[in-house]
C-alpha cells in the first residue's frame, strides 16, 4: 500500500496606542463693571505611549496536537530519528492544509474527503530501527466516529492492495503487505489501519535493499505494533 502521506506561519504585529493633543475652546468672557478677562484655553498634556509586549513567533501546540503526539506508540525496536530530508520535513502534527501541501499523494480529492468527514487535525512519526527499517506511524483526528470510519474506507479504495495478514485483538483492522520495486530499490510493506473513537491510526513497517534479497513484509512486527498503538488509543479514549 502506498503511504498516506499532509503550515500555518503566525504573523506578529506591534499595535502602539500614542495620545493626542485636543484643543478647546475658551468660554465666553465674563462682563463685569469693573473688568473683562477671557481664560486662556487649556491643553491636556499628552498621553504616553503604552507599551505592548511582542507576540510570539511561534504557535503553542493546542491541546489536542499535545495529545497525538502523545498517543504515538513508543517501541523498543524503533528508537531512532530518521536522518532522511524528506522524513524530517513532513514529521509532527499536520492540519488540512499541511496535509495536502506535504503528504498527500492526491491534494485535491484528499480536500474534499477531509472537509467531507469532518477532519480536526493529525499527527505523523517516523522512526528508525539500527538496522535502517522504517516505523510510520498516522493518527488523524475526526470529529465523530463516522468520520473516520468514512475516512478509512476513501483511503483504502484509492489504491491496490497486497496480501492481507491477522491481527489479533482489533476489530475493524484492515491490512496488507507485499515486496514493491521502483527505480533504485526494493521495499518490503506491511500495513495496519483501524479506527478507535474518533482516531484512524495507520501503522506501516517497510524494509528496503538494492536488490530485493531477504526481504520480505515483517507482518507480525507489525501487528504487534498496531495491537499496542490499539491498546493506547482505546486507554486514552476511556
């Protein structure tokens, strides 16, 4: 299965508040029998300029981004940052328009599939094992159940799928795996996605070499990690 693959700058302004000078006018003089005297206009002395402290430059994560990040599966076979250009650029927390812009592989009909269920937000990781295989790990975040059960399935129809293995313990799991070629390299693909609440998770284990030897799609490892990514969402959801 091909990976699913979704930034808002904070402008930051100074507003300074200056006084101003008002002028008014002087009362009619007062006639007496002994003299006329006509104030002279008063002028209030001018208001300070108020300082206003700089913004951040920077966004605070919401609640919500905090918590996908914090449901991500931890594993003790993936410990290690991938060092890849194309990895660091697209990990963390992506709204519809990250989304589109950086991860998706159909920009436009992912739009309407997103606006249509109700996406809130996601979060993506990538980690690497010592040997260079390669743990990622999708959470999308919907505001009803329905949504992202509407999700899973627009996003397993866009593509063909390998051969389809077991995961015990989850219901509602679809899976595949397979060996793909391009170019350069061979890769060998074992995925998980199911829904908990209003979470769909995607979990994809992928091993590649030059040559295609020795490889094949570690489904076990996979499930196992999709079994524990499960267990989280569902602890987090109760």
């Amino acid at each position: 299965m091909m990976i699913r693959a979704g930034v808002a700058l904070l402008a930051v302004s100074m507003l300074v508040s200056c006084g101003s000078s008002v002028e008014q006018s002087a009362p009619p003089p007062t006639v007496s029998a002994t003299a006329s005297t006509t104030p002279a206009p008063h002028t209030p002395a001018p208001t300070p300029p108020r300082a206003v402290s700089p913004r951040p430059t920077t966004p605070a994560a919401t609640p919500r981004q905090i918590d996908l990040a914090r449901l991500v599966v931890p594993s003790d076979t993936f410990t290690q940052t991938s060092s890849r250009d194309w990895d660091q650029q697209r990990v963390g927390p992506f709204d519809l328009e990250r989304f589109v812009s950086m991860l998706s592989g159909t920009p436009k009909e992912d739009r309407q599939l997103f606006s249509r269920h109700g996406f809130v937000r996601g979060h993506v990781s990538i980690r690497m094992s010592s040997d260079e295989r390669r743990l990622v790990v999708y959470l999308y975040r919907f505001r009803t159940h329905d949504g992202a059960v509407a999700l899973q399935k627009s996003f397993w129809g866009q593509y063909e799928h390998g051969d389809k293995f077991r995961v015990e313990g989850i219901s509602r799991t679809w899976t595949d795996s397979g060996l793909k070629k391009n170019s350069t390299r061979y890769t060998a693909t074992a995925n998980v996605n199911f829904v908990v609440g209003k979470v769909l998770a995607q979990v994809t284990v992928t091993e590649s070499n030059k040559t295609g030897n020795g490889l094949r799609p570690d489904t076990q490892l996979a499930a196992d990690i999709a079994k524990l990514q499960h267990d989280l969402l569902l602890k987090a959801a109760s």
